[in-house]
C-alpha cells in the first residue's frame, strides 16, 4: 500500500495540491478522485479567511495525459461563506491556485501544454496531432486557445528591420516589424503604408537604425517619424534587387547567347522588328520618349526598352520551350536526320514509339519544325541561363561551368556583367574595407554598359546618411526599389 501511495504520488506529482482519494482505470481514460486539502481560504472580495463551509461541488477538469490517454480530475471543491455580514460576496467557491482556473475545465499545466503545441502548429494541425498525444481538442478550441496566449512584452530594438507580406497576394498585405539583431518578432501591423508604419515609430520611440527593403513608402516613413534614424538595407534585399536585374540584362542580350536555339521567329519577330524601327525613327527626328508614347499607343516603360536597345536583336528573345515528351529520344531524331534528310515524318514516329515513345504525331512534327531536335542540349530559357550567372561557381557542375563559360563570352556586356555579379557577392561578406570596395565597384558598374544594372545602382547610391554600414548584414541606403 505505500508503495502504491508513492507511485501515485510520482505519477501525480502536479496533483500534490489535493488529496488523491483513488485512481480508476476506465479504458481510454483515467480517472482521479481528489479533494481539497480542507484549509482556510481567502474571501477573494474582501480578503478575510474563512473555514466555513456553505456547500460542496465536484468540477471535472482534464489533467495532463498519462501512458498515452486522458486523465480527468473528478475534484470535489467547498463553497465556503463569507464571515463577514458587509461583503458584497457572501458565498464563494475555493480555487487551488497554480492548479485550476476559475470556469476552466484544464489544468494549467495541461493548458501550458496545449499552448505549446497549438503556438507551433495552430488549429488543424494541432487538432490532428493532440489526441495521439492523449488530449482530446478540435480546431476551434486550437484557435481560441491560440489566440487566449497573451503577447510577450518586446523591448524596443535598436536595430528595427521592417517588410511586408501578403495576407492575400494584390490584395491585402501587412508589415512585420523585427528585431534585426536577434530575428525576434516584435510587431505585425495591418497595411503597408507610409502613415502605418511612421504611427507605429512614433509610438515606439527609440530605434536608431532602420533596416528595410527599397520601398519609397518606407523611406518617407522613417523620413517623417524618425529624421534622425540610420536607413540600411539589408544583404537579402541588395542580392535580390541585383538579381532581377541580372536577370533583366540576361534577357535583353539572349540574341548573343542563344545562338544554339535561335530567336523567336513569325509574326511576333516582325512586331518587334517594326516597333524597334518605328521607335528609333521618332528618336532620330528629335521626338522625345513622351510623344513616342503618345504617337504610337505604346506604355512609357515599352519605349524606354525599345530606345535603349542598339539592335532589334537585343529585344528580341529566345523562344520559351518546354520540357516535353519527344526530348529522351532528341538524340536519335538528329542521328536519323543526319543519316537520312528526307525521313518523313510517319517512319520517325513508328522508330521512337518502339523506343517508348507514347506521343501523338503532332508533337512530334511541331518539334521537328521548331527545330529542337538539332540542338546539342536542351533549351536554355533566360531563366536557366540567370541562374546560373547567380549560383555559386562551387555549386555548379561541370556541364553547367562549360555553358556558364560560353554565356559570359557570348558579348562583352554578358562579360561584364558576371564581372559586376561577382564582384557584387564578395561585398556580402563583412569586412572592414567594404565601404571603399563598393565605392569600387559603383563605379565599375556605373562604366559598364548595362543599363538594367544602372538602375539597380541609382537606387542603392542614394543614401540618407553618408556613414558605414553599423551592421556587417546591412548597407545603407535610401533607395526605392530598383
């Protein structure tokens, strides 16, 4: 028998507030009988302690699991009477403190457990996992539980980093505000804007540094609410900035790196053809970007593009192929058509579907028109042919060095341009002489001609404080996005 008392004293250590009457095994439930200790307890009106006892009540709060399954507390609490004859309170029923709540029907170590969960996983993915864990909890209780977790109290940061979301993409968005030091979560704020987020500087005093993206709406944020706050941005947003407009400039000279696969060709070869004409016709008459809009029907953005290339062939763009289902036998389509040039159709088709092939004939034809069948490798979108501009040249392979080579050296402006990226990386990792490196490489930028990369360069010169970067993660900068 003391045995037993001590292995329910163990297994019910967080019960040691009550008397543990008995234990029943119910199947998928254990049940507890427990009462109260019988002390005196506190009138929680006016504070007088009171032993006497108006009536008797039995609360059934579910306690933590034990062996996998639900444990409930069948607890049997006094309602005690108040001595004295003033208080608004004449009758009360005692709690335990530290055990159970008033109107919970959880422990609260049990609830403790169901925050740490639900903060995790919140509603759906906590109702799946909690009950093979031996607590029983729907979705909606998940949620109410979620949002019942008071918010932790978060110092104002030095260092404050700001960006938005999208709760619903084009349509409703919000701003998350962290500490950039840390990585803590401090605030969400609903909206984007420059007067939502310069309300909630104001009301949060403090903050030195400002880390953000190019936003202009967040420049004049801080502008108006902290003048005196250093504007950095940080390392993620510069690279990506960078890389949409390597990205930009690898497309706009596909004509000198995808030779292999051709240009676009038809009518909207022609389109293009023409509207180059037509654009640097007006331009060499002395008609501004402005009336060539306005003549032609075209966006501003449209002209600028067309005024900025030299040759039509720089607009122009590779055709966009997808992998398909002819591509596995590329190889022994070339090899039939080398051998024999006039092979029709109908005889290729009859080889590759005993090869496996299961296509119908019209993709076959379509992709011998195009051509496809006679490139040495399969397509390189503008993409593809970014991306491996921007990977780390340790993480490519051999095959992607060798086409990673012939790109750059298809034109001298692809030549600098991996020069720019290359040298652009380095500059993300912190050291002392960065600040005279990207003055450096600002003007080797600025010297080339790529003038996506003008762009990007444009935005992250125009600094709101001439002082280095505080944090080896940030630079500063005032720029809109480039």
């Amino acid at each position: 028998m003391a045995q037993m008392a001590m292995l329910v004293g163990v297994v019910f250590s967080g019960l040691s507030a009550l008397v543990v009457e008995g234990v029943e095994d119910a199947g998928a439930v254990i049940k507890v009988r427990a009462s109260t200790r019988g002390e005196e307890v506190a009138c929680p009106s006016c504070g007088t302690p009171t032993g006497r006892v108006h009536a008797f009540h039995e609360r059934v709060p579910a306690d933590v699991p034990v062996d996998g399954r639900r444990v409930l507390v069948r607890l049997r609490i006094r309602r005690m009477r108040c001595p004295v004859q003033e208080c608004a309170r004449r009758t009360f029923r005692e709690q335990v403190p530290g055990l159970i709540e008033r109107y919970r029907r959880r422990t609260v170590r049990l609830d403790d457990q169901l925050r740490g969960v639900v903060r995790e996983l919140a509603g759906r993915a906590s109702a799946r996992l909690l009950p093979t864990l031996g607590i029983a909890v729907g979705r909606d209780t998940a949620v109410r539980v979620l949002l019942g977790i008071p918010l932790p109290d978060r110092a104002v940061p030095r260092v404050l980093g700001i960006d938005d979301f999208a709760l619903r993409r084009c349509h409703d968005y919000a701003t998350v505000a962290i500490d950039a030091d840390t990585g803590a979560r401090i605030d969400v704020l609903s909206g984007r804007g420059a007067a939502v987020v310069a309300g909630w500087l104001r009301a949060h005093p403090g903050v030195e540094v400002v880390c953000r993206d190019g936003s202009a709406a967040y420049a004049q944020a801080v502008r108006d609410a902290l003048p005196d706050a250093v504007q950095v941005a940080d390392r993620w947003h510069l690279w990506h900035g960078l890389c949409d407009a390597a990205g930009r400039e690898v497309a706009a000279h596909s004509a000198c790196w995808a030779s292999a696969t051709g240009l676009r060709q038809g009518k909207l070869a022609e389109t293009t053809l023409q509207r180059w004409q037509q654009i640097h016709a007006l331009r060499d008459a002395g008609v501004g970007l402005l009336d060539c809009s306005r003549r032609l029907g075209l966006a501003m953005n449209t002209v600028k593009r067309y005024a900025r290339a030299a040759t039509p062939q720089r607009i122009q763009r590779v055709p966009k192929y997808r992998a398909g289902m002819v591509d596995p036998y590329r190889d022994h389509l070339r090899a039939r058509r080398e051998q024999e040039p006039g092979v029709g159709a109908t005889e290729l088709l009859n080889e590759i579907r005993a090869l496996g092939y299961d296509g119908s004939q019209n993709l076959l034809v379509r992709y011998l028109n195009q051509g496809r069948h006679l490139d040495d490798h399969p397509h390189l979108s503008s993409r593809r042919a970014a991306r491996l501009l921007l990977t780390r040249p340790e993480d490519l392979t051999g095959r992607q060095r060798e086409r990673l080579d012939a790109l750059t050296a298809a034109c001298p402006e692809m030549t600098a341009l991996a020069s720019v990226v290359r040298s652009f990386a380095t500059l993300l990792l912190p050291h002392k002489n960065n600040v005279a490196r990207l003055a450096a490489w600002t003007n080797a930028a600025r010297a080339a001609d790529l003038p996506h990369v003008h762009s990007f360069v444009r935005g992250s010169t125009r600094t709101s404080t001439p002082s280095p970067p505080r944090s080896p993660s940030t630079t500063t900068t005032d720029a809109p996005k480039a």
